[in-house]
C-alpha cells in the first residue's frame, strides 16, 4: 500500500487476499479513496 500513488489502481484476486476482517477492509477502502487510488475486484461468484 506504501507504493501505490494517487491515479494508481490496485488489483486483486479476492477480497479475502486483501483483508481478513471487515473492520481492515473498511479501512483500506477510506485509505484507497483518501489517497485516490483504485480498487479492482471480480464479481462475487455466486455458484
């Protein structure tokens, strides 16, 4: 996280790789919007 500047995008493969819990999830979603940063995840699979 320490890298990635604003217009930068971060991508992963599953939100679980990303955060364990939803409480770090939340506040990595306020850093990456504080800093102008993107977030890409795949759809939920459903099946």
């Amino acid at each position: 996280m320490q890298l990635l500047r604003e217009g930068d995008t971060l991508k992963v493969t599953r939100l679980d790789r990303l955060s364990r819990s939803v409480l770090h999830l939340e506040a990595l979603g306020a850093e990456v919007r504080e800093r102008g940063i993107g977030l890409h995840v795949p759809p939920l699979s459903t099946t």
